[in-house]
C-alpha cells in the first residue's frame, strides 16, 4: 500500500500564491469522429516535481521523530493540482486537443481507427518515457471503444452520464435540510446539459433557497420538481458530438 501524507494543509497553503492552470473543456474537445480511447493513470504523479529550492520549509512539518520537510511536491498543497497541469501541458502541448486530453494525472488518447491509435499510443509512451512520467498499471484501460472520464462516459456516438454516479441518484431521498437540497442542486446541476429545460424544471428547487432559509417548505410544485429531476437521470440521453463537416441548422 501507499500513503501519501500532509499536516496541516491549509496553514501551509496561506504561504503560497495561488497559481491557475487551464484544465479540458469536454465539450469543446474534437472528440466527434473518433473511436479509440484509453486512459491512463500516473503513479505518485505529484512526487515527480521537485519543490524550488529555498521554498522546502513552507512544507515543514513535525513528527514525535523530528522535524521533516519535503523536497518534492506533496498530495494536498493548494497549488499541486495546478502546478502538475501545467507541467503535463507544457510536455504534451504539440498533442493536446490533436489526439491528447490530460486532466491533472488522467491522460486520454483518442484516434479514429486502431491504426493511427497504435502511432498516437506510442507517441504518448515515449514523452512520457523521456520525462520519466510512470503510469499506474492497475489503473490504465487500453483500446477501448467506450470510457469512463471526467464524470461522464465518452461513446463513439457522443456523451452520456456516468450510470455509476446515477445510480446513487434514483434513490435519492427528499432533502429535509438546505446542505442536503444544495448537494442534490449540486449534483443535478452537473448533468444539466442532458435535461431539457433544466432551468425550467429546477426552479422550484432553486426558489426554495432564495433568501437563506434555515428550514425548507416544501410545496407541491417543489417536490414534483424533484421527482422529475430524479427521473431525467434515468432516462440515459446521449448528446451526440458535433460534426462539423455536417450542415448545422
């Protein structure tokens, strides 16, 4: 096993700036006329930077053996996530968006037919060889036609909700304290795209937490919200990619 350790989170990230970092849009990506699609997963991908010299003790922290500071990019740094963005755009900037989508440590080829997946596969192995990149085994998938990434399930037709997440929905109790309502918002507002008249059918929802209620009053146009919500994530739509070789109307 592994554990990936950090004291104190949030008093070391008040010593660092915070930094941005461009992460993929889905749904800008050309993802309409291929097929081919592995993920790979990096392995302690954050311990492969190393922390600039002189800015060591900003991650110091004490154990009953002593006093530690790290050398190389710890999990739960405030800026980790951005700054290993970046670092994987810089190295993949001439594939990214050709054939390459990172996010943070997933990366995602993905080609119209088993040949150029083959090169562009290859292509990936190697750049990550020469930076000395590793992939966790267990969690990469190859040649695969449908996959699981970034919370939805990517398909040769289009785009669909991740049935593992939705699952959990259909069962979804009624909200009987605002946290719980905002979770569900939360949760329903991901999928918004796939919900004709999302706004519409939410808002008696969203009306329910006007003013910052401390209880909620559930009416009966609010709570045939809910129910529809519920049953739009069962009804597993497909947003089809766009294709721009096609006429738009």
């Amino acid at each position: 096993g592994s554990s990936d350790h950090l004291p104190h989170p949030q008093r070391q990230a008040s010593s660092s700036q915070p930094i941005s970092s461009p992460t993929p849009f889905l749904w800008s990506l050309p993802l309409w006329r291929n097929c081919v699609e592995p993920r790979y997963s990096q392995n302690s991908a954050y311990n492969l930077i190393r922390i600039c010299k002189g800015d060591e003790w900003k991650t110091a922290f004490v154990t009953p053996s002593g006093h530690y500071e790290h050398r190389v990019m710890p999990y739960g740094l405030s800026n980790s996530p951005s700054i290993f963005q970046n670092f994987m755009n810089e190295i993949f900037r001439d594939m990214l968006n050709h054939f390459v989508i990172i996010y943070i440590e997933d990366i995602l080829i993905y080609s119209p037919n088993l040949k150029e997946h083959q090169g562009h596969v290859t292509r990936v192995l190697r750049r990550l060889r020469e930076h000395h990149l590793y992939l966790k085994g267990e969690k990469c998938e190859f040649h695969k036609s449908t996959i699981h990434f970034l919370g939805y399930m990517i398909i040769p037709e289009g785009v669909q909700m991740d049935q593992r997440k939705v699952e959990a929905d259909r069962d979804w109790p009624q909200p009987t304290i605002v946290k719980e309502l905002q979770r569900f918002l939360g949760f329903a507002n991901f999928y918004r795209r796939f919900i004709f008249h999302f706004s519409q059918l939410s808002a008696p929802l969203t009306s329910m937490l006007k003013r910052k209620p401390k209880n909620l009053t559930w009416t009966s146009d609010a709570l045939k919200a809910f129910q529809q919500l519920k049953s739009s994530f069962c009804s597993d739509p497909t947003l089809t990619h766009a294709d721009p070789n096609l006429r738009f109307k």
